[in-house]
C-alpha cells in the first residue's frame, strides 16, 4: 500500500497520524478482499444460480465479459452507462490516439457535477497486450454503477470521490493485437 503525503507533512509530530491512516486503510483492504472472497465469480465453487449471475448482470447494459470485444464495443458500452445512469457517469475524453480513435473513459461520482472531490483514476490496457486489463476495468465500472445505493461501501466511495476509469489507452495497440494475435508478429512500437 502506498500513501501518498505532502513533503510539509512528513515530521515526526505525524507520525501518529500517518499510522493511523496506514491502519484505516489496512481495514479497509480487508473490507474489500473479504468481499471479493465472498463473491461467488470468484469462489473457486461458483454459485451458477440465477441469482447470483445477475451480480454481474444486474445492469440495464450489457457486456461480454466473457470475450474480448472490440475497443468499439467498450466505447458502446461506456456510452450505454452514460445514457443509463446519467446521474452518476459522463463520459470524458481525453484526446485521440495516433490512428484517430478517441480516448474515452468514465468519471463516476454522485453528484457527477462536483469537480471540489478528490479524484481516482484507474488506466488500462497501456500495453497492446495487456487484453485483461481492459475488461477488468470494464467490471469495475459495472461494479460501481450496479452498487450505488445498493451497496454501502461503494455508495460512500461514490458519494466521496470522483472515480475516472480508462479502460483502454492503447487502442490502436490493441486492436493491432486483436488482428494479429501470435506473438510472432508482435510490433514493440505500440
């Protein structure tokens, strides 16, 4: 874990401070891994009920997470959030990439027009290989907007903080990856 503090900050008169924090932020570490354990995608027995696979479906959108889409369907699909819960996401572009195709990603908070919150930022997908990275990202946005106002832990960091997701900054490195996918032919300049 990794706390970032001000160089002004750092004296041992904080000292305590600093532990303090390091200790709220271990609990919470165990909050979520504690969640992530009870989740049945990841128990290694999954629970296949109805029930539980709509934890993952239980949004007005949809998504293959189980395949490797397209950087077009992650664009849809961020943009279908948008449209669906307006209330809590806007899509942000962040410019272009060398073949043309936008950088787009997801802020999320409650309320989406406060810009006084501290912002997270979650990127993906910098490397044309790292395929994974992309759509991990994806379900962590289904996760946040499928939360909110169901589940406490994500209402509150929602309600906090301004969470910017960019699931893919290498689109032309992946779609590049996508239409060649032996290593062979692997080009180092994306």
């Amino acid at each position: 874990m990794n706390i970032l503090i001000e160089r002004n900050e750092i004296y041992p008169r904080n000292s305590n401070n600093i532990t303090r924090t390091a200790k709220q932020h271990d609990t919470l570490l165990e909050s979520f891994f504690a969640r992530l354990k009870d989740d049945p995608i990841l128990d290694e027995k999954a629970d296949e009920s109805e029930e539980s696979l709509k934890k993952v479906s239980n949004l007005n959108v949809k998504y293959p997470f189980g395949d490797y889409g397209s950087y077009n369907d992650m664009l849809k699909y961020m943009r279908t959030i948008e449209f669906y819960y307006p209330h809590i996401t806007k899509l942000v572009r962040i410019g272009e990439s060398h073949e043309g195709a936008p950088i787009e990603g997801l802020k999320i908070g409650y309320p989406i027009r406060d810009i006084n919150k501290r912002a997270f930022w979650i990127d993906a997908n910098i490397h044309a290989r790292e395929w994974a990275s992309s759509h991990t990202a994806l379900y962590f946005i289904n996760q946040l907007v499928s939360g909110f106002e169901k589940d406490p832990v994500i209402t509150r960091y929602i309600r906090s903080i301004n969470i910017y997701i960019f699931p893919c900054l290498n689109p032309d490195g992946y779609e590049y990856t996508r239409s060649k996918p032996n290593p062979q032919f692997q080009h180092f300049a994306f």
